[in-house]
C-alpha cells in the first residue's frame, strides 16, 4: 500500500519542497514532481536550480527527451509517465493514479487555504484506509 508522508507547518512550502526533493535526489532517489498548475512548476524548476550546498538538483520537465534518464522529473501529468516510485504532490488536490506509487510526498504551508486544502487531502486519504504519516517542519525560532 502506498505510503502518504506530510511535511507541514512551512513558511515557504516550494522553498520545503525544493529542500526534501534536494535531500532524495542526494540520495539518488527518483521521484516525479507533480505541479499541474504551471505557475507552480516554474517555481520549483527555478528552486532546484540554486538549491545548496551544491546549488542545482538535476531535474527536467516531464516533456524532455531525457525524463527517463533523470531522477527527478516535474511533470503536469501522470498518466503517460512509468515512474512509480515517489510522487511528491504539488497540487491542492488528490493526485490521479497515486496509489500506484511507493510513497507520495505532501508539502502543507501555513496559508489558510493550503492548510485546508491539506486537511481536505489528509481525510480522503485516510478514508481510503491509507496510514498518513506527519513530519512537522516548524522552523525554530
């Protein structure tokens, strides 16, 4: 059964996310990163370029030649796609054909709207019978 892992209580929810995908791509995990919203996608894509120490994850855009080839890959949809290990959810809503996915990764912020978005996901989730893991990340202050 797939694994649902919430990383909540961030500031900056693309600059956690941008960070947590940095730490699996150094430990050459692959995932996909669903953004269907291409704002979002933007964002990301100019987030793992200066991500630190080493100031770039490699990653490519679902439509590039080289998507098989890289470990992690921000896609708009899933449907085409073979990866089926780790799928990081940039989307507000459920991502379609998660369950065919290892584990799936939500990042929540501390906006109202992102807070109730994640809670509306969180209870569909576990209304399925699916265990929702929670990690806080909660900046020290």
């Amino acid at each position: 059964m797939t694994q649902i892992f919430f990383y909540h209580n961030v500031s900056d929810r693309l600059a956690a996310a941008a960070a947590l995908i940095g730490k699996a791509a150094a430990q050459k995990k692959r995932l996909l990163v669903y953004a269907p919203d291409r704002e979002v996608a933007d964002s990301i894509d100019r987030h793992l370029w200066t991500q630190q120490p080493t100031g770039f994850v490699a990653h490519v855009r679902s439509s590039s030649p080289l998507a098989s080839e890289t470990p992690v890959v921000i896609a708009d949809q899933l449907d085409s796609l073979t990866q089926d290990e780790r799928l990081f959810n940039l989307s507000a809503d459920i991502p379609p054909g998660f369950s065919r996915f290892t584990s799936v990764i939500e990042v929540v912020g501390q906006e109202a709207t992102e807070r109730q978005a994640g809670r509306d996901r969180v209870k569909y989730y576990k209304d399925r019978g699916y265990e929702v893991q929670f990690i806080d990340l909660a900046e020290k202050r």
